[in-house]
C-alpha cells in the first residue's frame, strides 16, 4: 500500500514536469512571435515559473547537445528522457511485484 503511493507520486510528478516542458515551450514560443506580451505581469509571471521551473534540465541537456544555432532541441530531449524515466518506473514497479518485494 505505502508502494503503491510512493509509485504513483513519482510518476505523477514525472507527468507534471512532463507537462511543464510542454507549456514552457508553447509559451516561449508564443513570446517570441509577439502573441504574448512579457509586460502584463500574468504572462511574466507564468513565463517565469515555467523558466525557473525547466531550465535547470534545458541547461544540463545543452552542453551535451551540438550547437545547431537558433534551434534548440533540448526540450525534445528531456521529453524522450522523462517518458524512459516513466517507463523504468514501471518496469522496477512490475519487477518488484514478480519478485515479490511489493508490499
């Protein structure tokens, strides 16, 4: 039972950043056409959390990642390792139930 909260609030937060990826790059992209204006402050606001929230892991992908100049491929990246981070929690979640160490 304590297993089964544990598991499901890690892949719950995996989902969450998952998701915070996905955001943050709509909304940097939108700032950056012009669509959404950095001066109203919920913009800022929101724009700023999701910065704080996913450049740390942007940052720790770019300096493994070739420069390609004005595209950014870091985002992509992090998205394709939270879903194997996903799938390795699932699977030492069902290998723990085989094994018999699932309580």
């Amino acid at each position: 039972m304590i297993l089964d909260a544990v598991f499901f609030l890690l892949q719950a937060a995996l989902d969450l950043f998952w998701w915070a990826v996905v955001v943050a790059v709509i909304v940097q992209l939108l700032v950056q056409f012009g669509v959404l204006d950095t001066r109203n402050r919920f913009v800022w606001a929101v724009a700023d959390f999701l910065y704080r929230i996913t450049e740390p892991a942007f940052r720790r992908v770019r300096r493994w990642l070739p420069d390609l100049g004005a595209v950014d491929l870091s985002p992509l990246v992090v998205l394709l390792l939270i879903t194997a981070a996903g799938i390795l929690l699932n699977a030492v979640r069902r290998y723990m139930i085989l094994g018999g160490l699932y309580f």
